[in-house]
C-alpha cells in the first residue's frame, strides 16, 4: 500500500509516518520508483504499536526506540521483552524519603515470603521502599499489617493480566499489551479501588452491616 | 503551648502556622495576652491532617478547606465525611474519548452485578468509564473479560483498607488515614502489581511452570 493508505489504515498523519521513519521507529518502505514507497501489514502493526507505546503509555521517541529495539532482538526472550517494556513505562520515584534501608528490606522481605522471581533491581522494588518509607515517616507505619492483602490483590491482577497478553501470538502485539495494559489498567484498579472503598464504606458506616454481601443492586 | 512549641510538634514552620489561620484552616489559638495566643492537642492534630492533605494527598489550601468543612459538620455521618476526603483527591477525568456512553453503560452493569452501593455521581465512574472506553477505542475492548478480576482484587484491597481506617477513634485521624491511604496505597498498588507481573511472566516464560506456585525464594 501506499503512504496514503497506510496513514487511513492507522489514522496517523502522513507527515508523522515520515517522522517516524526519519526517527527510525518505523522501517522505510519498499522503494517502487524514486519518490513512491510501498508498505505492508507490518508497518501497520508497528506504527499502532508506536501510537500505543506514545498515546496510552506517555512514552517519549527515545522510549519508544528503546522498546522496540527489544521487540526486534531476535534472540531475547519474551520474558525480557515485556520486561524491557514494562520498565519503559515505569519512572523511578521522584523522592527520597528517610528511613529507605529499613523500607528496601521490608520489601525484600516480601519479595521472599511470596517467592516472587523478579530483581532488586526493578524499579518498582524501589517505588515500593519510597511509598512505604513515606507511610512510616508520617507516623503510618502499620499499613504494612494489611500489605499482604494488596499482595495477594495484585498477584490476582497480575494472572489475569498475563494470561491476557498471553492470547496475542505475536510479540510486537505482546509488547503493545502490556504497555496498554500496564497504564489503563493502573486507571481502572484506582478508580475501581475508590468504588469499592465507597461501597465498603456505605457497608461499615450506613446500616452497620459491616460484612454483610448482596447490597440494594 | 505557645506557637513556637507547636511549631516543633508538629514540623511546621511559624509563618505557615500564621497562614493556615488566616486560610481559616486552622482555629486561631486562645489569646493569653494582646499578642500571645495558646494552642493544644486540638492544633497538633489539626495540622498533623492539614500537612497529610497537602503532602501526601497533593490538595490545595481550597480542597483541604472542602474536607475540613465535612469534618467539621458535626451532623455528617462518617460515610459521608470520607466521602467527601476521598472525593477531594479524585480529579474528574481530563479526556473524553468517543465511546462514553456504552462505557458508562458496561460501569452501571459492573456496579449492578457487584451489588456495590455507591452514587453514579461518584467522579471514579466517570474515570473507570474513560478507561474502558479507551480500551476499546485502540481495539483492546476484550479488557473488558478480565475486569472481574479487578473487581474482586479491588474488594478484597476496599475491606482491608476500610478496617484499617475503622482503627482509628477520631474522625480527624480517620479522614487522614483515608487520604494518605488512598493517595500512597495507588503507589504501593502499581508498584506491587509490577513486580507481579514480573514474577508471573518469569514462570510464563522463562520455565513454562505455567501455574505453579513457590519459586526460588
């Protein structure tokens, strides 16, 4: 097809396919004569990749490139590809707040009793020492008593987020998933957090049910 | 106590004391003399909340007026105190994306089959709706599949977090727990569910375990 189609078949603009090129997030196309290239199907696929990764995920050019060089790595496994895509999206924290040593090893701690493979050196392992550092130091610190609950919360999101990437079979579409996936999801867990906090608060606080199940649905 | 006592109860500068009094978010003290005046408990406490909106919570000097204006009614119910602290630190969606109103639609339903009481007004409707129109305007409406898988982590999340508020006797102390809790258990939230999706992608695809649980801890 040519750059016209192509730009129909994504909505991106023509001037930003040639950007893209230029910026080499998406391969050239096939030179038909001196001035006419042609694309196929995989240029599709990979400027929705480029949309997803930039308008969903809020990635920047560089991130973008990053990812897909990890995506066109041959020999890297999956594995490490949607972790390479999980880390793009994921900033370090922007504060440091006292008391991070005693925070890091109460993650680690975590880490172990779930027998959860993943690195120290994932940035989230650090996000977590930063938001539980900064319950303790305003005097909060017993929030790590219910830990364990948003634990077994997020292993439960976390199977059935996989499970979905999983359906896709190729892993350009993979990456875009969890990119998407990773950014929506955290919007639907917060505002779905808030629902149900407003519920279990109607539960505790209106009628006194407290446990009760069912509800006026 | 004087100011200057109050001021390192708490760690907040004099000068800002003076202007959350003349904010009209902190009671003045008792005059003890022409320009002398006397704080207490009341004042540690209402600034210890004060700090935990603004720091935490990232509200405005009008927002906390907002939360202390419901937790100063002193015929609000509880519910409807942390409703309001919660609806402070819930900005309403900045996009609209086409798709609203089926999304809307696929929320009321959630709601209904969940049986959880909470208004249509509350703005996280609005943001669950913004997202899962998201999802399907890119082509990912099949999110919609795992959405129950939220819920319930999101219920099990909403009861912990609602029992830990429940410790606290005083509604102050209470409306503070709701938002440093809201605010910094998103944080610990996103980061957790990282580092499971790290650990569920290790038994993906690094072993095929597949389903299995333990790990190398």
């Amino acid at each position: 097809m040519r750059i016209g189609e192509l730009s129909r078949a994504t909505g991106v603009a023509i001037p930003t396919i040639k950007y893209y090129v230029r910026e080499g997030l998406l391969p050239a196309g096939r030179l038909t004569s001196p001035n006419q290239a042609s694309y196929d199907d995989s240029h599709v696929r990979r400027l929705r990749l480029i949309r997803g990764l930039m308008d969903v995920g809020g990635l920047s050019v560089s991130a973008v490139r990053e990812v897909l060089a990890a995506v066109d790595t041959p020999d890297e496994s999956v594995h490490k590809v949607l972790g390479a895509a999980q880390l793009a999206i994921t900033p370090p924290p922007a504060v440091t707040p006292d008391g991070m040593e005693a925070a890091r090893s109460k993650v680690a701690e975590l880490i172990r009793q779930r027998g959860w493979r993943v690195e120290m050196e994932n940035p989230a392992v650090e996000a977590l020492a930063v938001a539980l550092a900064t319950f303790r130091g305003i005097g909060r610190g017993e929030f790590e008593e219910i830990m364990d609950d948003y634990a077994d919360a997020c292993e439960r999101v976390a199977g059935a987020d996989l499970a979905w990437v999983g359906r896709n079979a190729e892993v350009d579409s993979m990456v875009e998933t969890v990119v998407v996936g990773t950014v929506l999801g955290d919007t639907v867990l917060m505002a779905m957090r808030r629902l149900a906090h407003a519920d279990a608060s109607a539960r505790t606080y209106e009628d006194g049910q407290g446990e009760g199940e069912g509800g006026e649905g």
